[in-house]
C-alpha cells in the first residue's frame, strides 16, 4: 500500500500566509499541519509517501522531511502545476504508485480519536474504500446517500439539497483501478478532475465501499483561519491535558519500530534544544 499526501490547493481562504507557503505548512499548536496527515498513515503501517504540492512549496517539504530516512520512510515529492482536482493526484503519482493499491489524506484534513476505522480499512480493502462523516453543513462536501440498509446509492458534490447528512472526509483507499479510471475522467465545471466522479465510477461498477465514521472521532477540515485556531486550541488542550503529543511522527517512527532506538536516539540529538525535543527524549526513557 502506497500513501499520498495531497498538501495543494490555492489557500485562497488562508490570504495573505499562502503568499509565502503552502497552507499545510501552518503551524497546529507546535507542528506544521502536514504532520497530522502523515502521522496518520504511518500509523496504518504505510511506509512509501509521496507528497504532491506546487513548484514554490515542494523545496520546503523536501527541507522539512528530506527523504525521510529518519523516519524509517521513503518519501518522494511531485509538483501539481495547478489545483487542477484531486483526482489529478493519482495521474501525477501513476509511477510512484507502480500498479499497487494506495491511500490518499488531503493535507488540510486531520482526524483524531480511535482510527482502527481506517487502519480496518487498509487491510480488508479491495477496489475502492471512502468514508462518511456526520456533518451539520453537507452542503460544503460530497454527500452520500444511503438506502435503508446503509448501503450507498449516490453521490453528490457540493449538492444545493444533500440527501444525506453524511460528508465525504479527505481520505480515501483505493485498488491500481484509479489511476485508469482518474486518467478517463473528464474535467467538471471548474475545471477539475473531481474524486467524487472517481467515487461514482466505482460505485457504478458496485465496487464501492463506504464506511461510516462513528461517534469519538474528530475530523478537523482546517481551510479556514477560525478552523485553524480551533484545531489549535483542540490539539493544545488535548496534549496539555495528558502530556502527550499527537501527530508527533518521530515518536511514531520510534513506536511503530521503523526506526531502531539507536536511530530515534540520533533524532533527538539532531534536535535542538526545546520543548519537542525535551518530550522525545521521554518517550525514549519510557518506551
């Protein structure tokens, strides 16, 4: 299973920071936002991540994770020219995906409480896995409808009447099938490769899968600067709170053993001296 990190778009909401940098790159409490995303699939046990972003942003990714050998991960970089859609991810990663099965997080989406949901999926999936999410304003994302056995009959994006309040989240699982059937599609009305017309190519071949997200779990869409300060008071609460850290990709590097003690060691010593540092080197001790 391979892993892609979707850290485009214009940010046009996020004006004037993303003049200068990638909206993933803002800081959520004490880590850049892209961290959350990437946690998450390391915490799926995927090790292979290509990160996709503009030419001005991919220089700063590469400064921040390198190849992520640190980490006990192979990351590769890949330049979207354009917010030309999501779907266009799959086209752009056709090499790195090399006919096997990927994962895809948006990196503005984070997700927090118990994942085994998507863990579960990655496992068992076997063409196409998508989620729903219980929302008060689905009108801002795809919609699922449900019939009256929980099986999916539709999908619609950004519906003036959703038939359902249950949203699409930015994480999706799919078979090699997606890199042909993203190669096919035809741009939408604003001119992008749309993933819910992914979506309703698999669930016309009845190869779709829709999972629904309990009660427990936060998902955070931070495309906003009132959703960014949220997220950063919900994530600052919560680590103060228990001391410890989430979205915090060297301890998982350490904890999921992709790296040996020896290595996590060399890490934290490449670290300076702050708080960040201070909390691996007790996670060390500990673990």
């Amino acid at each position: 299973m391979k892993g892609i990190i979707l850290a485009g778009g214009s940010g046009s909401r996020l004006y004037p920071v993303t003049k200068v940098y990638s909206k993933q790159l803002t800081l959520i409490y004490d880590k850049p936002l892209i961290y959350y995303p990437l946690s998450m699939l390391m915490l799926g046990g995927i090790k292979d991540i290509l990160i996709i972003s503009n030419k001005e942003t991919i220089p700063l990714y590469k400064q921040l994770f390198n190849s992520g050998a640190h980490l006990g991960l192979n990351i590769e970089y890949a330049v979207q020219d354009a917010p030309n859609g999501i779907a266009e991810a799959f086209i752009i990663g056709e090499k790195f995906i090399n006919g096997e099965s990927v994962s895809l997080i948006l990196g503005d989406n984070i997700f927090y409480g118990n994942l085994e949901f998507f863990y579960k999926a990655l496992r068992n999936n076997v063409d196409a896995t998508i989620f729903g999410y219980q929302v008060n304003d689905p009108e801002r994302y795809g919609v699922i409808e449900f019939d009256e056995s929980g099986i999916a009959l539709s999908i619609e994006e950004k519906p003036s009447k959703p038939k359902s309040n249950y949203a699409v989240p930015g994480i999706y699982i799919y078979n090699n099938d997606v890199v042909n059937i993203s190669k096919n599609l035809k741009p939408s009305a604003r001119g992008e490769l749309e993933i819910t017309d992914v979506n309703r190519e698999y669930l016309k071949q009845g190869k779709l899968k829709v999972e629904k997200i309990g009660r427990g779990i936060a998902w955070l869409d931070t495309g906003t600067p009132e959703a960014l300060l949220q997220a950063a008071n919900f994530f600052g609460v919560i680590e103060q709170r228990q001391g410890l850290k989430v979205g915090c990709v060297e301890e998982i590097a350490y904890r999921m053993k992709f790296i040996s003690k020896e290595k996590f060691e060399k890490l934290i010593n490449s670290i300076p001296k702050s708080s960040y540092r201070s909390y691996l080197e007790r996670v060390m001790v500990d673990f």
